[in-house]
C-alpha cells in the first residue's frame, strides 16, 4: 500500500486530537498529503483554499456540525465533486440518513476499521479520477463535434 495515494491529498477535518492522530496514521504509509481542520469553518475554508481530493469529516463538532460542512460542500461548484466520507461515533439509522441527505459519499462509523478506511479512500479517489478522464473525454469529443460541423 505504500505510496499508491502520494499524489492525493486528503483533508482531515475532526476536534478531536486523539482521532485525528489515528487516521493520520493509518493513511501514513500510504503517501498522500493530509491537511487537518480543527471546526467546521475551519474544514470549509481550507477545503475551498486547498482542493482536496477527499474529505474525512466528522459528524460532531463544536462550530458548524459536519452535516452542514458537507451540505455546504456539495452545494459550492468549486468542491461539489469532493469525495466526503462521514467519520463519526453516531452509529443510528437516522444519523446515516442524515449524512446521506447532507450529501455524503460515504459513511465509517468510529471506531475505524484501518483496511476499511484505506479500502473506501482508494475506491472514492480512483471513482473521482474516472469522472475526471470521462469529463476530459467528453469536452475533447465534443470539441471535435464543432469542428466536425464547420
């Protein structure tokens, strides 16, 4: 697993030190940069600044709650196709469709699972750099539709 994320960067965004440190370290032999958020103003800022290619966010924090973060996320063109996973202690049904409706990608209940986490980084990045090539594909051909037609 070492280095198959270093070209990624991901974005930690929890109050919690202790929770922080543990996903640093289980995504650190893996190469990608993190950046961390303390609040959730703190996450929406640096997101918009840093473009991160994922977000880890927490549900429960002390500014803005992680439903918001992600809602305001996913409604600002600049960050909507940002990968958001929903790291948290709430474990309820409603809490799941809370995130679901906030516009989550997916959702890790704490505490969590290292192979799980690695696992559902790798899959979200690698599905957000397919839409990324389909995006280019289609601009390409529809470029050479125009030319087609002239």
């Amino acid at each position: 697993m070492t280095g198959e994320l270093q070209r990624f960067k991901v974005l930690i965004a929890d109050d919690n030190a202790a929770n922080v440190e543990l996903l640093e370290a289980y995504l650190a032999g893996s190469g990608c940069a993190v950046e961390v958020a303390r609040s959730g103003a703190e996450a929406l800022e640096k997101a918009r600044a840093k473009s991160p290619d994922i977000v880890l966010l927490d549900i429960m924090m002390p500014d803005i709650t992680g439903y918001e973060v992600c809602r305001c996320l996913k409604a600002d063109a600049a960050t909507r196709d940002i990968p958001v996973v929903m790291v948290t202690a709430l474990t309820e049904v409603a809490d799941v469709e809370k995130a679901v409706d906030a516009g989550t990608d997916d959702f890790l209940s704490k505490p969590v699972n290292r192979l799980e986490l690695v696992t559902r980084v790798k899959s979200l990045l690698r599905l957000r750099h397919l839409k990324g090539e389909l995006a280019r594909t289609l601009a390409y051909l529809d470029e050479m539709a125009k030319k087609d037609v002239q």
